[in-house]
C-alpha cells in the first residue's frame, strides 16, 4: 500500500516538474525537448507502473 502512494507521489512531483519546466521554456524560448524533459518522461511513467502494479 505504502509503495503504491510513493508512486502516485512520484506521479505528482513529476508532473508539477514538467508543467515547471515547459512554461520556463517558453518563458525564455528555448525548446523544452531536451534530455531533461526525457527524464522526467521516464520518471512518470516509473511512477504510473509503481502505482498501478
């Protein structure tokens, strides 16, 4: 049970990082596909698997 909230958790911090980063981007116009955003890409969808399995 205690795993399932720390993906969720996961899933949420993820999720605030990337809406934090892409609207920097935009902000200072550099493009938001970097390798940073592949992490966070990455990072998420750990976070879906560890929540929903």
């Amino acid at each position: 049970m205690i795993i399932k909230l720390l993906g969720w958790a996961l899933v949420l911090v993820v999720i605030v990082a990337i809406v934090g980063f892409i609207s920097n981007s935009k902000q200072f116009g550099t493009s938001f596909l970097t390798k940073k955003m592949g992490v966070y890409i990455i990072a998420l969808l750990l976070g879906l698997y560890i929540a929903l399995f």
